[in-house]
C-alpha cells in the first residue's frame, strides 16, 4: 500500500479532530516490536485516527517508520504525542478535499 498523502487542510482538520483523543498506545524503549505494530494495525483498522505516546528515549525516526510500516499517515508530531491516520475501507472521517 503507497503512503497516504495528505493535504495542509487535511492534516489541519486531523489535527483538530484527534486534539480530544487520549493515546491508545505507546512507543517505548523496546521501539516498534510486533506486538506494537500489530496493535496499530487493529486500532487504525477500528478508529482510523489514532493517538500514540511515544518514551522520552525513543527516537523520531520510529515514529515515521510505524507509519510506513502500517501504511498510516504520520499527521502531527508534538512533543511526545503523535498521531496517526489510515482510512478504513468505509471510512468514518470524511476528510475535507
């Protein structure tokens, strides 16, 4: 599956949308193991927009690569936080054009 590409105005309308979310999961020391990834898969498959805690010792390279590992966007990265997105074969978000 190729990357999703996402617009400014669409990342800016994922932002907004995943700013009340609580993280689901969490990157840790241990980086992206299959367990986690799986766990991504499960939860981009059930709620599309999913926000992730990444550890203090975790680099950002994973952060990107959890993506393209799951073939989800990387939306927003702030702080510890980052957010993900991947449409679902009927997708719920309904993403400005």
């Amino acid at each position: 599956m190729a990357p999703i590409e996402l617009s400014p105005r669409q990342r800016a309308f994922l932002k907004s949308k995943g700013h009340a979310l609580e993280p689901k999961l969490q990157i840790g020391k241990s980086g992206l193991s299959d367990a986690f990834l799986r766990e991504l898969e499960i939860a981009l498959s059930r709620d599309e927009l999913v926000k992730v805690r990444v550890g203090k010792q975790v680099e950002d390279a994973l952060a990107e690569e959890a993506a393209a590992r799951t073939s989800a966007a990387l939306v927003a990265t702030l702080g510890r936080t980052v957010l993900y997105y991947r449409a679902a074969e009927e997708p719920v978000i309904e993403l400005p054009s």
